[in-house]
C-alpha cells in the first residue's frame, strides 16, 4: 500500500444513506436489508451525521418488554437526528491512503464518508478497505479488462438461447387479471394459476417502480433525491415480498 495514494482509489462508491428526517425503521431496513455497519445521515443531500449498527443495537435494551409492536415503539420515541454520531468525521478523496488510516485511528472509529466540498457523500472507507488495500494493494480500477469466458461449441449456444414471449395487449392483460382473481375469489383455482398470477403482477408493479427509479438515478446523475426515492422502491418491493411469503416482521406493510 502506498499511503499517499488518494482514498478514493479503495473507497466503496455505492454508499447507501439516509435523510435525517426519515423514520428510524428506516434506518433499521437498511442495516437489515444491505451488508453494512455503517450509514451516512445526510440533510437535504449534505452529511450531516453517521450512525452505526452497533448504536441501533443499544435500542434492543430500551424497549420495554411486552411490546408488541416494536417498530412502532422505535418510531414514535427515537429519532435519527438524536441516534447519530454528529459532527460526523469525513474526508475528501484526495486525501491519503495513510492519513486516513490515521485519522480512524486518532477518532476512533471504524469508516468515514468521503465528501465533495458541498459536503455531499462520494463514498465511504472503511477500516476494512485499509487493512486489505494493506494486503492486496488498491484495485487498479478501469486498468485490467474483464476475461472473456471460454468461447462455446455453436451446438451448446443454441440449446442455451433466451426465448422470449410476446407481452400481451393491456386488453389482454386486463382480462387474464380479472380471470385470475375470479378464480381465486371463488376458489376454483385448482391449478393454482390465478394465485400465481395475481403474486406475479404485485411483484410486477414493485419492480417496475424500482426500475424506473433505478434508471433515472443514473440519468440524473445520481441526484440525492431520487437515491432517496429509489432506497424507498427497493425497501417497498422488499416488504411486499416478505408479506406474500409469510416472513414479514411487523403485521403489515409500512408506507
């Protein structure tokens, strides 16, 4: 590791984050939905506090038992603004590989975001990209190109061509819906094919929405606002999944 490599060269670019104002199961579904330790608070786009899995972990001491419905509890009695750590430490990403290793050690903490100089998150490094940018070396990102995989016999390639099916017209769509749900109601569904189409379109309209999101996020220039409104997408086709498969933690789904 060269300690005057700038930190942006390990540091993770996908970062989720959070608004300060969002309520704190939202906070909760980011840690329990994404493999992270460590989420960017952020006010109207700009940083504004970090919290960790290890200060939500506390509140599991705090809720009083009996509670039934401990998402409620959470929300209506803590707040993101009093849970966080702020003013949360950051770095920009020209600074050193080493002075930011330096810098977690003199604060005491585990990662940091890496802001621009409206204060916006670019990324965040964590105590584990120093210790194998240490082992391994930075990644030499745009620099080695993706090996192309073994070429296949022509015989192999068209017993795995897609096939694809016609989208039906929204007449037809329409009907089939109307078809599946009065099977279902009646219970004359025998085969199981209403069910199965009513599970399809649900999962259908929450994965549009995820994809229109997704594809402005990256037309937009990864504007704060739609992160924000795609993070909610995701977190709202997640639920619904949880729902229709029977393990959902809260009896229904939140807004």
């Amino acid at each position: 590791m060269r300690a005057m490599e700038p930190v942006s060269r390990i540091m993770t670019e996908a970062v989720v984050v959070i608004e300060v104002d969002r309520p704190l199961s939202e906070a909760l579904d980011c840690f329990s939905h994404y493999a992270i330790h460590h989420l960017p608070v952020v006010d109207q786009g700009r940083l504004a506090g970090m919290l960790s899995s290890a200060d939500v972990m506390k509140l599991d001491f705090v809720v009083p038992k009996g509670t039934t419905d401990r998402v409620a509890y959470l929300d209506g009695h803590f707040k993101l603004a009093a849970l966080m750590q702020a003013p949360a430490q950051s770095l920009t990403p020209t600074v050193g590989i080493g002075e930011a290793a330096e810098r977690m050690i003199e604060d005491g903490v585990h990662a940091v975001p890496i802001v621009d100089e409206s204060d916006h998150v670019l990324g965040i490094v964590t105590t584990s990209d120093v210790m194998r940018c240490l082992l391994h070396g930075p990644p030499r990102r745009g620099m080695i190109p993706a090996a192309k995989p073994p070429s296949k016999p022509a015989s192999e390639e068209r017993e795995e061509e897609t096939h694809y099916h016609l989208k039906p017209t929204g007449e037809e769509y329409a009907t089939a819906l109307s078809t599946a749900e009065m099977l279902h109601v009646e219970a004359r569904d025998l085969r199981f094919l209403g069910k199965t189409l009513l599970y399809l379109d649900q999962r259908r309209a929450y994965l549009e929405k995820v994809l229109e999101l997704a594809d402005r996020f990256l037309v937009a220039g990864q504007s704060e606002h739609v992160h924000a409104l795609l993070l909610k997408a995701i977190h709202a086709a997640k639920r619904a999944e949880e729902h229709a498969t029977g393990t959902a933690h809260v009896p229904f789904p939140l807004e």
